[in-house]
C-alpha cells in the first residue's frame, strides 16, 4: 500500500538529476506548454514523486503542482499545514522562504522531511535545488512551514541513519560528456547499443559493436526524445539521466 516509504524512496531515485530532465518532460506533458523551457521543478518534483508512488491523492490532493505557494495554500486549507518545524517528521512537504518570514505568500521552493537531526536540523530531498536533486541539510530559519499528507501507511520511527557502504554497481556510470567525444572505441558502445536496441531505439542493420558510429548516435537521440527530450537536448552526446535510465551494464 502507498505511503511515507513509497514517497521517500521515490524521491531518492532521483538523486543526482540534473536539468533538463524527464520530470520537467513528464510535468509539461501533463500540464501543457506553458511550463516549457527549463521552468523551475521543485514543486513538480514533489508532484512526480507522489504521482510515482502512488501518493497523489495525499500529497497533492489530486492536483498537479509546481507553483510552490498555491501547494501549502491547499494545506493550510485543508487543515494540514503547521508554521516553523515543530513536529515535522519523515514524509512532510516542506516549504522554503529564503528570506526567514512565516508567510505562504513568501514561499521560495519546497522539498521533502526525510528525518530530523539530533541538532534539530532538518534532512531533506529537494529538486531543482542549485539545479540539481540533492539531499540537503536545513535550519529552521529557513523554513516557512511544513504540510503533512494524510499518507495510508506512516514511516516507522528509527534512530538517525548511518552511513552504510555503497554496493558496487550494476550499471555502467555515466562517464561524463567529454568522454563521449575522446574515446571512440570502447566495450561500452558495445553494451549501450544492446541495450537500446532492448529498448526499441535500435537502428543497426549489424551490430552494435564497440567503435561508435552514427548509427549508435541516431540511436541513442531516439531514446532521448522517447524519454521526453526534443531538440537540442535530445541529440548526441548522452546526458547523465537518460544514460542512468538506460542501465547499461557494466564491462
């Protein structure tokens, strides 16, 4: 059943996401041509990540957001919104108004209360935070307010996370876009072609095979706009987020 994990765990498979990015896609192509461009995506963030889990109806009550103050607006009116960081916990949408006042009018962007620090300090998920989804750490002066969702299962209380070994990958990591340009013959074209053309976006007639060609960049630009880029964002090189949703496997 949806709840608090669900929300959290979506949040956390975006990690890294940079911009433009399949959320501001998926938002427009819901919500129309008005959020073109690289529109700011804290808030659509936040409405993704509950459409995604199954939580749309509890965090979004059944509407698309990515102006931040018509959000905790509908929490204030519903009765779920509390001023400051009393109380807050894991799974609460938290509001932001960088300039340190209690007003919903004021709010500046959003995220998500992952936990809360012995310190009092609040640990977060954010996207569209200096471009990027990120965890972050927030003090109270920065907090506007907090909604809380009427999740159908609540997160269980445990003590502060610990810092756990990260397992080896499976996947071959994105190595960055100059790579792309100064290595021309790798195991890893190999690898990236069978998995595009898994995926449809295949045009080889032989191959694919481990010295890039055109064919792996038309391949490749199709699998970009299949993931909702178009235009100068969908054409070769690769870019961090549709290359990690690829999943190419590691050589």
């Amino acid at each position: 059943m949806p709840g608090v994990e669900d929300m959290v765990a979506q949040a956390e498979k975006d990690i890294g996401l940079r911009e433009p990015n399949y959320i501001q896609a998926w938002y427009r192509k819901r919500n129309g041509s008005a959020y073109g461009g690289n529109f700011a995506w804290c808030n659509a963030a936040v409405t993704y990540w509950a459409f995604a889990s199954g939580n749309h109806g509890e965090v979004c009550f059944g509407t698309d957001y990515a102006y931040t103050v018509y959000h905790a607006q509908k929490f204030s009116a519903k009765g779920q919104w509390t001023y400051g960081t009393s109380g807050i916990r894991r799974g609460d949408i938290i509001f932001f108004d960088w300039a340190g006042r209690d007003s919903i009018a004021a709010i500046d962007h959003v995220g998500i209360v992952t936990g809360v620090r012995a310190d009092g300090k609040i640990l977060t998920i954010e996207g569209n935070s200096a471009n990027v989804c990120a965890r972050r750490v927030r003090s109270a002066y920065e907090i506007a307010g907090y909604g809380r969702p009427k999740y159908r299962t609540t997160a269980t209380p445990s003590a502060p996370p610990t810092a756990q070994p990260k397992p080896a990958p499976k996947y071959q990591p994105w190595p960055g876009y100059a790579w792309f340009s100064r290595v021309t013959n790798s195991p890893v074209y190999t690898q990236m072609g069978k998995r595009l053309v898994a995926e449809g976006c295949g045009l080889y007639k032989v191959g694919p095979g481990p010295r890039v060609s055109e064919v792996d960049k038309r391949s490749y630009e199709k699998w970009q706009r299949k993931c909702g880029y178009s235009g100068t964002s969908a054409k070769w090189p690769p870019g961090k987020d549709t290359w990690d949703r690829l999943k190419v496997p590691k050589t």
